[in-house]
C-alpha cells in the first residue's frame, strides 16, 4: 500500500470542507445505495474516493512492475539494430516513420 493511500485511510481530520454538484441522477443513485449501509453522504463519498485513490496505486503499482521487468531484458547483441548509438537512431527513424 502507498503511503498517500495509507494516510487518506488514517486521517480523519475532516477539517477541509468542499462543495460538490451532483446531477440528480446520481445522488438519486448515491442516496440508494447510502440506505443500505447507513452511510451519511460524507461517509459515501469520502470512502468513494479512498476505493479510487486504492485502485490507481494498484494500477501504478503494476505498471512499475511492468517497466521494472523490461528495463534491461533486451541486450545489445539481442538486436543488430542496438549494437551502436548510430545504428539506435536510424533504427528508431525508421520505426517513427509514417507508412504509405
């Protein structure tokens, strides 16, 4: 768990108070779904935010992953492309151009 989601979880100064607009569609929806866990509309939304904080730290946390596993899987011999910073850069001119 990062530690930006880690501290949104802990803190509960809510001190900072904010105004938001709701179409009535949602709040007719939002006010439904509060009936069946007796939540107030702060509790609601606060706990919506704190699921959407958790899921983007899960999907930066795979992505980190991701480019941790590839950085330094291929190696210079793996390509003829790669072997020297000349050949690199016609080698990306030529995957950068447009095809007819």
């Amino acid at each position: 768990m990062t530690s930006d989601l880690q501290q949104i979880k802990q803190d509960t100064r809510y001190s900072q108070r904010t105004q938001i607009s709701l179409s009535p569609s949602m709040r007719e929806y939002i006010d439904k779904q509060r009936r069946s866990t007796d939540e107030s509309l702060s509790e609601y939304i606060r706990n919506a935010i704190t699921i959407r904080v958790e899921n983007e730290s899960i999907s930066d946390e795979k992505r980190i992953e991701a480019a941790k596993k590839f950085f330094g899987a291929g190696k210079n011999t793996n390509n003829p492309n790669w072997n020297t910073p000349e050949k690199i850069r016609n080698w990306q001119r030529i995957l950068r151009k447009d095809k007819p």
